[in-house]
C-alpha cells in the first residue's frame, strides 16, 4: 500500500480537486482507493457525495477505540472509498497527541488497511500544525500543488525547509502546478523556465478551468462529466506521470 499525502500550507491551491481526481483514476485503474478526507471543511467528501454519509469523533478514531475501517464509506465508482470528513477533526491535533506513540500514531491508524487497499490518498487541511507532522510521518509521497506565483512557489519552499529541518527522509516531497492560467504571463514564464525547487517536480499541469469548478455542481470529478476537456486530460497525464512515480503493483 502506498499512502500519497496531497498538502500544501497555502490554501486556496486546488490541492482537494487534485486529491479527488487522481482517487477516481486510481479506481478507474483498478488499483483499491480509499481518500481519507483530513480536512475539517470536508470538500472532498462533497465533490464525492459522501458528506455526512459517517459520523465520528477524532478523539474515538486516534485513541483506537473506533478503527479507520469502520468509517470507510463506498462511493459510487466501483474501488473508490472515503473516509469522510468530520467536523471533530479540528481537535485531530490535539487527540492525536492525547492518544500517544509520537508522531507515528496517524501512520499506526493507517497499517491495518494494507490488506483493503493499493492506494490511500490523504487531503490534508492546509496548516503546518501538529496534525501536518503526523501526515508527514504517514505519508509515502507528499503531492504540492503549486500555483505558478512568487507566494505560491515560497510557500512550497517552506514546505521543504520544514521536511528538511524535521528530518523526514522516507517521505519523497513531489510538486506540480496546479491552477494554471496560460493568459497570464508569469504563469507562462514559470512554466518555461521553472524554479529550481520545480524542476524535480511533475511535468503535468493543470489549468485554471470553469470544468474544475464545475465538480461541486455535479458532485463529481471532471472526467466523470466532461472527459473530453483539458482538464480532463491533464488530470488523466497528471495520473499516469503520478502511477508512474509510486511504481504501483
């Protein structure tokens, strides 16, 4: 099982429409999905049609009493399962610590759904909290979105000092862009000549796109609805480029 964190500290980068994208193609792929919806707001437990579907409380879930495979959910593609948000997960940084075993606890809640799944995506609340280094500690590979702006490309670079300083060396950090809108010229600029802390990052973009936004409207992701579109693709590349990297069995 490979657990894919999507995180960034900015909010506001498209780091859950990536999340729920690459979930469904995963799927699609065959490979056994579960997204665990970290984040308190629960968006990607909408764009997916799971909101409410479990209710649970984030001091239960970190303490053991009550197991992540009970609050899984099934969505309506065939391997694709949700661990739905809760509004308790506010608290999660909190439980988590009350619960003890370090900064290993999120990843101790994960182990027993090896036996379920290929593939666990994590969309992570955007904050560098406690909860983030539990995430960290996790998490196989940390997913950047990353808008092609000097704030956006500062705040990625913070997200690797923090690794770094922490010292999480099986944790491979990987950004693409994300949001991209090719009227712009720095975005152009950006893409062409990539920032350094970029250039190991995916080759995939994707586009600022109205079909994008579009997923809350049709509580889906884009290439369930509109596949032929070209955010459609660049998810589907953006997949392929990702499968690629994990060495998926």
């Amino acid at each position: 099982m490979k657990t894919v964190a999507f995180y960034n500290l900015k909010g506001g980068v498209g780091k859950t429409s990536a999340a729920v994208n690459i979930a469904w193609h995963a799927a699609r792929w065959k490979y056994p999905t579960l997204l665990w919806d970290l984040d308190p707001q629960g968006a990607a437990s909408f764009y997916l049609g799971v909101e409410g579907a479990r209710s649970y409380k984030a001091g239960s879930l970190a303490s053991g009493r009550q197991a992540a495979s009970s609050l899984t959910v099934p969505t309506r593609w065939p391997g694709l399962d949700v661990i739905p948000s809760d509004i308790t997960l506010r608290n999660l940084d909190i439980k988590l610590a009350e619960a003890g075993g370090g900064k290993q606890r999120l990843r101790q809640l994960l182990a027993p759904l090896k036996a379920e799944y290929s593939l666990v995506l994590l969309d992570c609340p955007p904050t560098l909290s406690p909860v983030a280094e539990h995430i960290f500690a996790a998490a196989d590979y940390l997913m950047v979105p990353v808008i092609p702006t000097h704030l956006s490309v500062r705040a990625f670079q913070q997200v690797l000092d923090w690794v770094e300083q922490k010292q999480y060396r099986r944790l491979e950090v990987v950004p693409f862009f994300n949001m991209v809108d090719r009227r712009r010229v720095l975005h152009l600029e950006m893409l062409v000549k990539r920032p350094a802390v970029m250039r190991n990052g995916l080759q995939t973009s994707i586009p600022y796109a109205t079909h994008i936004e579009q997923m809350g409207e049709h509580c889906a992701p884009v290439g369930e609805f509109a596949p032929h579109t070209p955010a459609a693709r660049a998810f589907r590349n953006l997949w392929f480029e990702m499968a690629d990297k994990l060495q998926l069995q």
